[in-house]
C-alpha cells in the first residue's frame, strides 16, 4: 500500500527500499519524482579516447567526484543518483538545487584543472522532462543493511542524458581555481581480476518500439542467467585481493584532496603516510582504535554497486568465457528482434572507485566499473549498435 505523500524534500527518504535485484523490473516499486524536483547530469568528454589512452582510472575518478561533491554540499543528505562509469546522474528538491549547481560547476573546474579531461554538466527540472512526455520513477535497491542506490525508471533520464550531450540546459565551470569538497573521494584497490576469466561490462536499453512486456521478460531472462558466474557474477570476490603500495591511485587521491593554497607536494606526502598506513593495516589484519579490517572488506563487498537500472540495465559481472556468450547470445537475438539495445565490453579485472567519508562507518559505497574500458566502453558499443 502506498502511503500518503510525503514533503517534497522528504522524497527519497519514504521511498520504499527492497532487496533482490531481480526485482527491479517491478512497475510497483518506482515512485515517480515531485514535479519541482531538479535533474543534474555529467558526462566526461571524450572519454572512449581517454579510455584508450589507459586513463580509464581518472574517468571513473571524474564520473564520482560528481556525486561525492553534491553529497558533501547538502551534509551528505540520501539523494537519489547513479554512477555510468564516465558520468552521473542525480536529482534534487528544489530547495538544493542552487548548491548543487555550485558544485556540479566546481567540480567540472576540478576536473579540467586538476585531472586534464573535460566534463559536460546540465541541470534540468522535471517540469522539462514531462513536456516532453517523459518521466522519471525512483526506488532504492537494499546492497546490505548499510547502503541502498537509487534505480530509475520512465524514460526521463535516458532523454535528459540526450539532451545533456546535445548541450542543452548546460552549466558552464566556475571559475578557474574553484574546488568542490571531494571529502571521502578514493581509489586506493588495485584492480580486481575476474576468477571466471571474464569480467563483463554490459548495458541493455530498450528500443523506442519495444513492447515493455517482452523487454522485462529479456531483462529477467539476463538477470537469470547471471547466478551461473562465480558468486552470482559478484565481481569482487569475499577474500581480499593482494595490495600495493603506493597505490597507483594515489596521485588521483591526493588532486581531490588538496586545499588550493598548499603545495600539492604537501600533500601527496600526508596521503602517502596515510596510505602505508592502511596497507600495514590490511596487510596484518590487524584491528586498530577499533577499525576491523576484515570488516570494512566484508562490508565493501556487501555495499558494492556492481548493478544498476537506470532507463537501462548497468551491471559488471564475473563471468566465464561461455557464460558471457550466453548473456551476449540472448542479446542478439533480443536486438535483431528490435526489442533491445546492447553493448557489451569484456576485460579481465574490475576497478573499484570509493567515497568513504569515514572508516569507521558501515555506510560507505564503492562504485564497481570495468578496469580496461568497462561502462564507457560498452556504451560505445551500444551506439555502434544504432544508439
């Protein structure tokens, strides 16, 4: 039974949360967002060439840094949004959309300035969206106990992602030397290989024709198949993966976390620390002013955003070579059908991009992308495909 509803600005907080992503193709779940609520998009230009020039960590860095500054700009308040691996999408009340546009437009200053690569931003209200015979519905998929994402629905973002690369509704950069707060923002793991040898970046959208009924059966049939993968296509395993030091990230870590008027040297050096730190840490398994090792693991794995539904299916799976065939197989067939969309991009490791605003929290999200390409590039895919 849906309840009576809630404030504007209290959306997201009584939308229904479930578990089983299985689910996420249930009418049911979705509520659809306030009429005055905002949209705001990113987009890193050139990305498949950044991609191909080995820079795909800085991509996923770009594409987080977005939701990490929103977030530390309205007190870390739940929000709804999704992570596309060179992107995000987001959505506000009305009440934060001008401190989010600060931040959207810092952020786009940060990564031009800090990172070399330029990102797209637009912000556009809702009011645009069903003009134009759209909409956008919301739910919240439970990872763990500890951490929800939001999934969306309707057809809205898929077209205001299009208006965004068409240059509509832009937000241009602040001015140069303009930083967000990027708190939390890290990429410390080394890339995560694929037990099943495959590890699989794959997204599924629906042509304008589709009869939604046989579209849902295609995304159950995909999801179905998924349980077949090592741990149910789980790309980061229960064990934890060997670790380095420095770890490559470390020179990303520190441009999101320097204050301008300090020297950058400063503080790659405290990063530095911090990171031998936390490797000894790991390394030991030793517990430290009650930080459990062995439970932040757990948990990272739990909270983990491997699967996403955003007007498309988004997941990073664990596969064996003949279980990606399959997957691949019945999406062929679903596109000659004119029933879907797809593009698929196998790698052999996963890349984990984190915001952490505390350790000692249970609360903390890592992103889950392909670690040679993965979401960017099987976008690629999908408009060689006719998107």
């Amino acid at each position: 039974m849906i309840s009576a509803r809630p404030a504007a600005d209290d959306f997201y907080a009584h939308v229904p949360v479930f578990d089983g992503f299985d689910r996420i193709m249930e009418p049911a779940l979705y509520r659809p967002l306030p009429d005055d609520w905002v949209l705001a998009l990113t987009d890193v230009v050139g990305s498949t060439k950044a991609i191909a020039a080995g820079r795909y960590k800085a991509v996923n860095m770009a594409g987080a840094a977005v939701i990490a500054a929103v977030q530390n700009a309205l007190g870390r308040r739940e929000l709804p949004f999704v992570f596309g691996g060179d992107g995000a999408s987001l959505a506000v009340p009305p009440a934060d959309a001008a401190a989010t546009r600060a931040a959207l437009a810092a952020t786009a200053t940060w990564v031009a300035e800090e990172i070399g690569l330029g990102l797209r931003v637009a912000m556009l209200p809702m009011a645009a969206v069903r003009a134009a015979g759209r909409d956008v519905r919301v739910a919240r998929f439970a990872v763990s106990p500890f951490a929800s994402y939001a999934m969306f629905s309707g057809g809205g973002l898929a077209w205001a992602e299009r208006q965004l690369k068409a240059g509509a509704f832009a937000v241009p950069p602040a001015p140069p030397g303009t930083r967000p707060d990027l708190t939390g923002l890290s990429c410390r793991w080394e890339q995560v290989p694929a037990e099943g040898g495959v590890l699989l970046s794959l997204l599924v959208a629906p042509t304008e024709a589709a009869d939604p009924a046989v579209y849902r059966a295609l995304i159950e049939d995909v999801l179905a198949l998924a349980p077949g993968a090592p741990e149910a296509g789980r790309p980061l395993p229960t064990a934890r993966p060997a670790q380095r030091w420095p770890p490559r990230g470390l020179e990303l870590e520190a441009r999101a976390s320097h204050r301008p008027g300090t020297p950058l040297w400063r503080r790659r050096l405290a990063l530095a620390m911090e990171t031998l730190l936390a490797w000894v840490v790991f390394k030991t398994g030793a517990k430290v002013g009650g930080f459990d090792p062995a439970l932040y693991w757990h948990d990272l794995v739990e909270n983990a955003d491997f699967r996403k539904y955003d007007d498309a299916l988004r997941m990073t799976l664990d596969c064996t070579p003949e279980l990606a065939e399959r997957i691949e197989a019945r999406l062929r067939r679903a596109q000659a059908e004119g029933v879907a969309r797809y593009g698929v991009h196998r790698q052999r490791a996963a890349l984990i991009t984190c915001i952490v605003p505390s350790f000692m929290d249970r609360d903390h999200i890592h992103f889950v992308d392909g670690a040679s390409g993965g979401y960017a590039a099987a976008a690629a895919g999908l408009k060689d495909a006719g998107g």
